[in-house]
C-alpha cells in the first residue's frame, strides 16, 4: 500500500517545524507528505521548501481555502492509496503512522480513528486538557468519530462520500466522519496512534474556539439534543435552582455545590491523576478552575449554536 500524509496549514511559520520533524522521526515513513496551503504570507513557504531535502513533500497552494477545501485539494493531489490526516500544530508520535496503517492489512478496513493527547506548556493548559479531552479509555471505539488530527482512510472511500463538506469551516471532520461511518460502519480504533497538540491558552482563545465549534454544529444540525439540553440546564434548571437558594438558604447551597461537583466531576478526576506532583494550594487553584472553563465553553456553544442555525435556514440547501 502506498501511504500518503495530507495536512492543511496557513500562516504556521517556524512552528510547523515541530510537525514536520515528527514526520521525519517516524518509525514508519509515508510514500509522500502533500500540504496544502491556504495562502500563508508569512514565513510557511520557505519552512516547507527547507524540508523538501528530508521529507518527499509536495506543496499545494490554495489561496482563500478553508479547511475542508484545503484537506480535499491535498487528498485529490495524493497518489496514496491511504491517506494519513493530521493538522498543523501537532507532533506526531513516532509510531503514529505504523500503528494507524497496520489495521489496513485487512481489506475489509476502510478507516481507522487514532488518538490524540494534550500537550500543555502551562499550568493553565494542563486544566484546559484535563477539562475539555475525554481519556482514551473513556470513548467507545464502535461509536467514536475521529478528529482529523488523527485518522486515516482509504482514498476510494473518501471518493465514495464525496469529500471533506467544503460549505463548512468547522464541524467538518465529524461530517466527514459521520458520511464515512454511514456508509462503512464502526471504524478500526489504534489508541496507540497519538498525535500531541497544545491546548487553548487562554479563556477568551478556548471561548472563540468553542464558539466556532458550535456554529459549525448549528450550521451541519450536530447534536441538536445536547445542545437543547444545555439550554434547558442554564435557562430552565438554574433559574429555579436559584430561586430554591433564595428562599432554602443553607439547603440550597449545599445542593448547588453538589451540582458543581457533578458538572466537574470527570474532568477532575483526569486532573487529579495528572497533578499528583503537584502542591495542595496549587492542585487546589487547579481543580477551581474546571467549573470556570466548563461555563466559558458552555457560554461559546450557547452563543455560537443559534448563529450556525440562522445560517442553516437561510441556505436551505444544507
């Protein structure tokens, strides 16, 4: 099998050297790298053409691509029979591409989901990892969907759904990954096949991600029904909790405390085992900061959602 790496970048500069050196120390090595570039003015360019003596990288410029139409330029200039997806701003762990290809010995394989992992630079980054990412040993691998972080597939099936959707900027793996699994069923799980990436440094950078997420659910109709339950919880639920409060005092304090330790309960046990090292005072600040992350995300799905809605009734052919 001949095995292609695809990526999508824009204005990554030197750091995309991280990914690139990733590519060179694999223990497996791909057949080519091919990049698209959605019209990088910065020093991307020149990065790229220094690796093109270490890695059989080819380059495709797409000025004005978003994701989607970038990732699918880059597989339609593949010549692989798998493609390897992974993105700008991740490392990739040494066996990542052999363990994330070894399951296409069987033919029957169409697409296998890797995994990915934080990669936090801060102490602020190891609550956000903690918060937001589920562990490995917490998703199913018959139900789980893929980031294009980390996956791979076969080109015949990407043909046969038709692509990354092009309309949609973000969103669009779980699409893709949802046109993949309607059309071939569970996906072959490799847990071992670990891509590393930063988490959000900040609120107001982890609020206008989550935000574009959830315009991007709004606009391909995902998970209507998580998404009426967190307003039901912030609109309906809270509101009369705080009434009871008002008027149960010390019972309803304890009972909102209760529900603050259910809403952060999985993320601090990940945090937990990530921090053993850590000072009391500091594990404590830490664990303190999960409801704030949980309610700034809630906040961006919450703000973002009915705008990707508005979009989708008024291009009704989506």
């Amino acid at each position: 099998m001949k095995v292609s790496i695809i990526a999508t970048v824009k204005n990554e500069g030197e750091a995309l050297r991280s990914l690139l050196d990733s590519i060179i120390d694999q223990t497996c090595s791909p057949d080519e790298v091919v990049i698209c570039d959605g019209g990088s003015t910065d020093q991307t360019q020149f990065v790229l053409d220094e690796y093109r003596q270490w890695l059989p990288l080819h380059v495709v410029v797409a000025p004005g691509s978003n994701i989607s139409q970038g990732r699918n330029r880059a597989i339609a200039t593949a010549t692989g029979d798998i493609i390897a997806a992974t993105d700008a701003g991740v490392v990739l762990s040494p066996h990542w591409l052999e363990e994330l290809t070894a399951p296409f010995a069987d033919e029957a394989v169409q697409v296998v989901s890797g995994w990915f992992e934080a990669d936090p630079y801060t102490d602020f980054e190891v609550v956000m990892g903690a918060t937001v990412l589920p562990a490995v040993d917490e998703v199913d691998p018959a139900t789980f969907l893929p980031s294009s972080r980390s996956v791979a597939f076969r080109k015949s099936a990407w043909e046969t759904v038709g692509g990354y959707p092009e309309w949609l900027e973000h969103s669009e793996d779980l699409v893709f990954d949802k046109a993949l699994r309607e059309r071939y069923g569970p996906f072959a799980f490799a847990p071992e096949a670990v891509v590393y990436f930063r988490p959000r440094a900040s609120l107001r950078s982890f609020f206008r991600q989550y935000y574009a997420y959830a315009r991007g659910d709004g606009k391909a109709n995902l998970w209507p029904q998580r998404h009426l339950v967190r307003y039901a919880t912030y609109f309906l639920v809270l509101p009369l909790l705080l009434r009871w409060i008002w008027r149960e005092k010390w019972a309803g304090w304890v009972l909102l405390t209760l529900g603050i330790g259910a809403y952060s309960r999985r993320p601090a046990q990940r945090l937990w085992a990530n921090t053993w090292g850590w000072r009391p005072p500091a594990r404590a600040r830490a664990l303190a900061l999960i409801p704030i992350i949980r309610f700034v995300g809630d906040a961006a799905k919450m703000l973002g959602y009915p705008v990707g809605v508005w979009w989708r009734l008024r291009n009704s052919r989506f």
